[in-house]
C-alpha cells in the first residue's frame, strides 16, 4: 500500500459492474461518436459549474444519479428543453441505451458523466440543484451490502447542501426494504419534507414522471413501485 492509499479513505463501491453483454458494431459506433459531445469530464464541472456547462444557459439544472437506460432522462430532457439535465451512470450498456434515445429525440440539454455520481456530488456547489432523481436503485439486497445503498444519511446531508431551498427529491424503488430505508432516513432528516399527504401521492406515478424499465419491469413481475417525492426546506 502506497502513502496514498494509506492517508485516503476508501469509498465502498455503492454502483455495480461497468459492463455488461459485449456491445453490438451499432452500439460501440454510437458511443464512439455521440457520447464524446455529451460527455462531462469532472474538471469542465469545476470550472464552469453547473450552469455553464450546456450549449444554452438553463433555467434550471436538474440531476438524475443511476439512470439505466435513460428512458427517464431522455424523456425529461425532451419535454423540458428549458432544464439543463445531469445524468450520471457507469454501466456502458446503459449509456448505450441512453445515448439512442437522445440520439432520437435530438435533444441538447443533457451532460453524462460516467464516473462515480458521488464525484460530481463533491464538485457541485451549493444551492445549485433544483431537482434530483434517485431512481430504482440496486437495493443491495444482502446485509453486508446495505453499507453500499445510494440512499444514506451521507448522501441526504450531501444533496440537502447542493439542492436550493424547494428544490424536490425524487426517489423511487420496487423493493420493500429499501422502501423503508428511505422513509426511515428521509423522513427524520430536517432539510427534507415528504410530499404526499395520501397513499395515491406515493403509489401513483406523477404525470411528469416518466417512467423506467426497472419500473416496467417491477409492474411485469408482480411488484408494486413506490414514487416518493421530497421538498427541501428553506434553509
């Protein structure tokens, strides 16, 4: 172990692998020639922030960490062309997916970063997010593993930092357990106020929420989405 690794804490790896089947001629082009004008390298983020780095000045700039496929982000991106999007992912066959979708619906106002999203966590500046999706992330269904779920304390204290006061937090999951995780950390976190006032605001997909193949595929195997929705506090 070198004096780096010594002196730097380790992250645990809270996204799983970065690959998967071997991409198709078609695919690996489409990476090769639309990822590199979408792509966020994380010193262009520290030196412009947030707001400077989309051909056009956005109104507002959103965030979406994990987005598989992209079905979310693509579809966000396309009816908000006001929004400057984030998305963050390292699974390459996602990106793939993503990058067809955009490809398709021509849109502009999308940055990928494919790096851990916690680096851009760190890069971001305070107050700067007026949205951020968490969406069916990996549950981390093994004990040993919940250390690994996106959805933490840490992660809350960080978004509650980068997120303007009214800014919504928007996290969605199929799996019981981490459904309770979530409410058990949001709810008691002070910067965060749930939304829903019935069980229709935490079952029921809002209209402006489109929807994900983890979503479609939960709805497919029998189990129940839940949609839940978070406003940060004025400060």
């Amino acid at each position: 172990m070198n004096e780096t690794e010594a002196t730097v804490p380790r992250r645990d790896r809270l996204h799983g692998r970065r690959r998967g089947h071997k991409l198709r001629a078609n695919q690996q082009r489409l990476l090769d020639e639309a990822l590199p004008s979408l792509k966020l390298p994380l010193d262009e983020l520290a030196a412009k922030g947030p707001g400077g780095i989309f051909p056009v000045p956005p109104r507002a700039v959103w965030l979406e960490i994990g987005f598989g496929g992209g079905e979310h982000l693509a579809a966000q991106a396309e009816r908000n062309p006001d929004i400057g999007l984030i998305g963050c992912e390292v699974f390459e066959n996602g990106i793939v997916t993503m990058l067809g979708h955009v490809t398709r619906t021509g849109s502009t106002n999308i940055r990928v970063v494919t790096e851990d999203a916690r680096q851009v966590l760190d890069i971001l500046p305070p107050g700067s997010l007026d949205r951020v999706f968490i969406l069916f992330p990996d549950p981390w269904r093994k004990v040993r593993h919940h250390k690994r779920r996106l959805v933490s304390t840490e992660t809350l204290d960080r978004l509650a930092d980068l997120m303007a006061d009214g800014a919504e937090l928007r996290l969605g999951t199929d799996h019981v357990d981490y459904l309770r995780w979530m409410l058990a950390r949001t709810l008691v976190h002070p910067a965060f106020e749930w939304l829903a006032r019935g069980p229709a605001d935490w079952r029921e997909r809002p209209e402006d929420w489109p929807q994900t193949r983890y979503e479609a595929k939960a709805i497919t195997q029998g189990r129940k989405p839940a949609f839940l929705r978070f406003r940060r506090l004025p400060r």
